[in-house]
C-alpha cells in the first residue's frame, strides 16, 4: 500500500531537482516554483499576451479512476467533468471575454475531462498526447514529456495572446513540481531567453470570474 506514494514522492522530489536554480525555494504552497505574480498583477499580464496557461482540467465526478474498460475515444470509459467542473469551465469562458484575454492556440489531452475543459472555456483546441495521463509511464519517459511540454512554455505565443494547455496532475506534478488542487487550477508562464521560461503565478477557478468584475471595462 505505501510503496505508490514513496515512489510518487521519490518522483517528485527528483523532478525537483531539474527545476532552474533557485526555482525550489520554500513556498507557503510547498510546490517548488515560487510565483512572481499575484492577483491583479497575473490577469493583467494575461490581458497583454505573450504567455502559456498550464491548467488542470475543471472538476470531475467523484467516482473511480478510469476503469480498466478505458478507451480514450469513448467518454462512458472515463472520468468526466461534473454539473461544477462544466459551469467553471464556462464561467472561465465568459471571463477571459469580458477581461479582453486573447487566446490563439489550445492544446489539450484526449482524454474527455480536458477536451471538455478546453472546448467550454476556450473554445477549439487542438489534441497534444504529450498533455495526456502518464502514470504508467517510466521516470524517463515522464522526464521526456516533462521536457516536451517545456518546449511549449519557452515558445512565445503569437504577439498579444496567449497559449493554453490543458493537462492532468502528472504533467503539474511530475514536470514541475506544481501544486494540482484545486481541479481547473491554471499555472501561468512567460518565454525568457531562449530555450527558457519563468514561472509566473498561477489561478483557482473562481479568480477568473472574480477578477473579470473587479478588472473588466465599464461601458
């Protein structure tokens, strides 16, 4: 029973270990990168684009894992988004509009509960297996993704917008050390030098439409 959560944690400690220099301070999160931006600030540098969203599908049933009958091209298989997961999803949607956030790309896994995710709150996407479940995965071939999808976060979006992936715990946990609650959590980086990105903050669902009335234009 204990050995999946040492060999979990081993795994997270050894991604750590990958993470740029200075990016495993203490945080009050316990993740290891160390947000730059908060609040208003990170809405703000989303209105003006350039940057990558990292998010976690929005909230799912509260049933089992994915049977061993899965198949990625049949939702009934799988572990979907709930009544709440869907309303997030298009309260993110109505959000992102009213704050004036461009988004010109979405990639997401294929799995239902982030096709779903990304379609609600974005609108099209494109499928990106590199986003998908790897628990099943060896550490090098997570190390792998984990590079790939760095990739990503050290491309710089088409000028003013910005780029959404939607993924699972894995990909938060195993290639950055992120934190992964609550589901919908969006982690939100910039391109730096070349081959390189920064870390700047991330969002809980409810921000986006908390910040859209506080941030939004008045007519």
């Amino acid at each position: 029973m204990h050995a999946p959560i040492r060999s979990l944690a081993l795994v997270a400690l050894a991604t750590a270990a990958l993470l740029p220099a200075g990016s495993r301070a203490g945080d009050p999160s316990k993740q290891a990168l160390v947000p730059k931006l908060q609040g208003a600030e990170l809405v703000e540098a989303l209105r003006a684009g350039g940057l990558t969203v990292l998010m976690r599908h929005t909230a799912t049933d509260a049933v089992a894992p994915d049977p061993a009958t899965f198949d990625v091209a049949d939702c009934a298989t799988q572990r979907n988004l709930s009544d709440l997961g869907r309303q997030q999803a298009a309260e993110i949607h109505d959000a992102v509009a009213k704050l004036g956030i461009k988004v010109s790309r979405v990639l997401s896994s294929p799995f239902c509960r982030c096709l779903e995710t990304a379609r609600l709150a974005f609108g099209e996407v494109e499928i990106a297996e590199v986003l998908s479940v790897g628990d099943e995965l060896s550490f090098a071939e997570k190390h792998e993704r984990g590079q790939a999808v760095r990739k990503i976060l050290a491309t710089a979006p088409a000028p003013g917008t910005n780029v959404v992936l939607i993924t699972h715990t894995g990909t938060l946990l195993y290639s950055f050390g992120l934190e992964t609650r609550p589901e919908g959590v969006a982690h939100v980086f910039r391109p730096g030098p070349v081959g390189t990105w920064v870390y700047l903050g991330s969002l809980a669902p409810e921000d986006w439409s908390r910040f859209a009335a506080e941030l939004a234009p008045t007519n």
